[in-house]
C-alpha cells in the first residue's frame, strides 16, 4: 500500500472512534437526566423508641375476655339513653371514644345503698343455717320486715320528723308501679351480691361461721320467704273481693269491740239475766261473723298460694286494704310488686345453685 492510502485509513479510524465517543455521550447525558428526576430516599431502621413489632414482627393472638366483662356487682345504669349518646359524641359534633368499664349503679334519692346495706344484714341477721336435726329457716317474714322498717328508717331519706308521717312518705314514694319498677331495675342485682358481702362482714358476730352450703341455704329459704309473699301480692291484685272482704273484716271488728262493750257493762251494772244473756249472745255472733269473713279473706288468697301460711295471708291482706283504702285502682302496685319479689326470688334460687356448683 502506498502512502496516501494508508493516510486516508487513518483518517476515516479516527472519524469513525469520535462518532463513537459522540453516541456513548448522549446516552451518558440522557441517563443521567432520567436519574434526577427520580425521589430516592434512605431506609432508616427503626429506632428504640419505635413499636417493638416494627423489630420483631406482629404475632396474632386470640382474646378470650368477654366483651362486656363488668365485676360481679356491677349493675347498668338508668339512664342508658345518655350512655349512648357519650359514646357516639353526640350533640358536640365530635366523636369520643369511651372505655368499656363496669357502669356505676346511680343511687336513689329517697331510698339509699344505706338501706340496701341494712336490709342485708338484717335478712343475714335473722338466718339459722342447718343445726344437728335442725333444717335451715329464716325468722325474716314481711310481717317482721314491716315491723322493723316501720320504726327503723335508716338509709331511707325523707323530710319529715314524725315516725308515723316519715312511714306514710315512704309508702306514698315507693309504693306506686313506676317507682317499684325503678327501685328493683337499679337494686336487684346489687341485694343478691350485698347479701353475700354481709355475710362477710358479719362472720365475728354470727354464732357459727357459714360455709358455702349455709350460704346457699341462705339464699334458698328466703327465696321460698319471697315467693310466698309474691304470690299473696299477685293474687290481692287479681281479685278485688279480697279487698271488699278485709273492709268487711275491719267492721266486724268494730262491731265485737261494741258488743263487748256492752256485755262487759251488763255485768258491771249487775244487769236483769235476759240482758246479760242478750249481750252475751250479740258478742258470741260477732266474733262468728269476724271469723268467717277472715275464713273466706284466707280461702281466696289461698287459691294462689296453696303453701303460703294463713297468718301472712291475712296480715299482708289487711296491710294491703290500709294501702288502698278501699281504691281498687291502687291495686296495679300489688301486681307489679308480686312481679318484682317473685323475679328476686328467682335470682335467689339462681344464686343458692351456684354456691352448690362451687362447692363442688
């Protein structure tokens, strides 16, 4: 090859290397563009101060607990319209979330925890557990209840200052349907477990400690106490003849104490026979008469309650005229009443099974 060829050849080497060098750049340049306009960002570890399961991972685990797990005395509020409306924020336009605690019992005005305290400790007062050949019983009747409670008002918050005119305000606040429908919805539940907490609270003064079975037996006969009194309740309000007849009952005794009057003046004054032998007679025909209107007060009672004992039959019914006056209108207290007793002696049945079960 001559000279100029080999010049030539060098010079198209050298063209053709810068069209490379050319290429390389512009691909160069256009890579590093893409490249800038891309968000990258460092991965930072978690720190210390993070969520341990951002180190370690989330582990599932299963939650056994009961939703709406309260302590075994708790009761739910009245008012549980309000409760609803805190936990959905309502009328502040916000929403707040509430934690899931035991619902706080709202306490009555008029009759207090005082009183529920000191109605279950006279209940655990006047229990007899089970002695060598001695069944358990209960010395608690509505005949004492309202003997004790008539005179011992604490607990119970009313204005006035005179025993009898104290009993009579009581009577007219609780004594109605709404107010014995409330009174039992806030208390029901508290009274079964305050008997047991008595019983606590009593064991250095009870003669013998209870043991669980005593306990039951507890719960067991005066369940039976209220079930009687319940349906004495039920069957006063379900039969206005039961009232008519103690209206009956109360003039017949207006009419021995007249009659005796009289025979006890005709032997006083020395009488003629025939007038002693005539005051005589009239006193004897009252006292029949007394008797068989109570008879027949017992009869109709007893068609609802064949094992309720006559004498809480009659008293309660006598009671339960001195209620109403007469007003057979009144008699919706009674029904709702019964309602009330026989529910809580439900409860206690309930309860005296469960203290078996444990013991068990």
């Amino acid at each position: 090859m001559n000279a100029t060829k080999r010049i030539l050849a060098a010079i198209l080497a050298v063209v053709a290397l810068g069209a490379i060098a050319f290429a390389v750049h512009l691909f160069t340049k256009d890579r590093e563009k893409t490249k800038s306009t891309e968000f990258r960002s460092q991965v930072q570890h978690p720190s210390n101060a993070a969520p341990q399961w951002t180190m370690d991972g989330q582990k599932a685990e299963a939650d056994y607990s009961a939703r709406d797990s309260v302590p075994h005395n708790a009761t739910r509020a009245v008012n549980e319209d309000n409760t609803a409306a805190e936990k959905s924020g309502q009328g502040n336009g916000t929403t707040t979330t509430v934690d899931e605690g035991p619902v706080i019992i709202q306490e009555d005005g008029t009759i207090t925890f005082a009183f529920i305290d000191n109605l279950a400790k006279y209940v655990v007062k006047r229990f007899q557990p089970a002695q060598d050949e001695n069944a358990p019983f209960t010395r608690t009747s509505f005949r004492d209840l309202n003997m004790h409670f008539g005179r011992n008002l604490d607990g119970i918050d009313v204005s006035a200052t005179e025993p009898r005119e104290a009993r009579a305000q009581v009577l007219d606040y609780v004594f109605t349907p709404a107010s014995l429908k409330a009174l039992y919805t806030l208390y029901a539940d508290l009274f079964v477990e305050q008997l047991g907490d008595a019983v606590n609270d009593a064991a250095d003064k009870l003669p013998h400690p209870l043991d669980q079975a005593d306990l039951s037996d507890m719960y067991r006969v005066n369940a039976a106490e209220l079930s009687h009194v319940g349906k004495i309740f039920k069957a006063i309000a379900a039969d206005p003849e039961i009232t008519k007849q103690t209206a009956k009952y109360i003039q017949s005794l207006r009419a021995v104490e007249r009659s005796n009057v009289l025979f006890q003046e005709s032997l006083a004054e020395r009488s003629p026979k025939s007038i002693q032998t005539a005051a005589s007679d009239r006193l004897k025909n009252a006292i029949r008469e007394r008797e068989r209107i109570r008879k027949n007060i017992i009869d109709l009672v007893h068609a609802n309650c064949t094992n309720c004992s006559d004498e809480d039959m009659f008293y309660i019914s006598l009671w339960s005229y001195r209620r109403t006056l007469g007003n057979t209108d009144k008699l919706t207290s009674f029904d709702v009443a019964g309602d009330c007793l026989l529910d809580l002696a439900s409860r206690f049945k309930k309860k005296a099974v469960q203290l078996i079960q444990i013991e068990q």
